[in-house]
C-alpha cells in the first residue's frame, strides 16, 4: 500500500495564476462598469468559475439572464486563457519543485487537486502534465471547495486512504475542503493566516521535510 500523499493546489500554490484570474475578472468587471478589486478577487479563490462570476456580479447593478452570465463566464474564460497561455516552466512557484521529487523519491504519491477547468493547459504549459500520479480538477467535480469531492476524487484515484492525504493550500475555501476531506492541510500564502489549516508556512520553499515526514510514519 502506498505510504500516503500530498495533494497540491494548483492556482496559488504550484504556479501563480491566481494573478491571471484577478487580471481577467478585473478586465471582463471593467468592461461591463462593475467595481472589482484584490479583496473581492481574494473571495473567488478555490471556488468554481460560476460561482466566482456570482461574486463578481453582487457589485452590478442591473440583474444578469443565465445566458448571460454563461456568456460572460466564456469571456473571462478567454482572457484568462490569454493571460495562461504565456506560462512557461519557469513559472512554478519555489520550493515546489525540490518538494515533488523528493516525496517521489520517498515513495510518497503526488496528486493535484484543483477547481480550474484549466487545469490539463496550465499543467502541459509548465511541463508537468504527465508528472503527477494523479489529477482531480474542475472538469471532473460537481461541487467545488469547501465542498470536500475533489481531494476525495483525488485520494481515490491514488488509492490512499484520506486520512493518509496531506493537502496544501492557499485559500481559505480549500482549507475547509480539505478537512471536511478529513485530511490535514498546510495553509500557504493567502491561506497562511488561516487558524483552521493544521499548520502554516509563507511559502512551499519554507516547508519543514522533516515535519512534513512525520505526518507519514512509516516512511
Ligand atoms: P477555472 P484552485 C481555482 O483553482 C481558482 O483558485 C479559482 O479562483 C477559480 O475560479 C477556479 O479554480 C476555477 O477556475 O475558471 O480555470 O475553471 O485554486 O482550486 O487550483
Ligand atoms: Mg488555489
């Protein structure tokens, strides 16, 4: 049986395309006359791009049809895909990368489990599309975080037990996720203020191996 796993955020923690939404949602909020900024922005982290469009819109101030808002979503979607489309290897966060090879190296799974419909372009953009043993995302999911279904889509394809699974996240919606999950979860960047994670770090270069191990046992 597998030693347990580590189940990665992808916009936030692997790469910083949570930028690339903000500029997107600022863009398509600019167009249509709706007040946007970095704080309502920091409310759509982990959630799903609907349900993020919702957010966007409690500022507008007319009502929005269903097409509409379908239309609207398509279009942030297309600037978004602008913005990600420039992504290069380069853009992986730091400290991620040393991370991931040496869980490998100790026969620790890998799995990415993130809310993007992107997730298959952003992984193939910086060359980590076959990488992981894993990946659970917005295409596969009915229910974004704090709904639990993609860390337990996660764990299930990897065949470890959740409570063997350690997520690492940066929004407070993921943190939630992760423990409904019953799993523990390491709270970084806009999540690193977050009481509810099991423990926090500013960044993924900062992460102690040797307390991330002990969640392990056996390794
Ligand atoms: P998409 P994560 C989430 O990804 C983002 O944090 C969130 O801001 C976004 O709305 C959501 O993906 C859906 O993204 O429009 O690309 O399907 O943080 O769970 O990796
Ligand atoms: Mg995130």
């Amino acid at each position: 049986m597998a030693r347990g796993a580590v189940i990665f955020d992808l916009d936030g923690v692997i790469v910083s395309t949570d930028d690339c939404h903000y500029r997107a949602w600022k863009r398509l909020a600019d167009e249509e006359g709706i007040y946007f900024d970095r704080e309502i922005n920091h409310r759509l982290r982990g959630v799903s791009r609907m349900e993020s469009l919702s957010i966007v819109l409690e500022r507008a101030n007319r009502p929005y049809t269903a097409e509409e808002r379908q239309m609207l979503a398509e279009r942030k979607n297309a600037y978004y895909r602008e913005l990600i489309a420039e992504l290069t290897p380069e853009d992986i966060l730091p400290g991620i990368k040393p991370l991931l090879e040496r869980l490998k190296e100790h026969g620790i799974k890998i799995a990415i489990g993130s809310s993007s419909k992107n997730t298959p372009l952003i992984l193939e953009r910086i060359g980590l599309a076959n990488y992981f043993d894993a990946v659970a995302d917005g295409n596969a999911i009915t229910n974004s975080k704090p709904d639990p279904e993609v860390f337990l889509l996660a764990a299930k394809k990897l065949g470890v037990p959740p409570a063997h699974c350690v997520v690492i996240e940066d929004a407070d919606a993921g943190v939630e996720a992760a423990l409904k999950a019953g799993m523990r979860v390491i709270g970084v960047g806009t999540a690193a203020g977050n009481p509810r994670a099991t423990w926090t770090v500013a960044s993924v270069a900062d992460l102690s191996w040797e307390k991330l191990v002990k969640c392990f046992p056996d390794v």
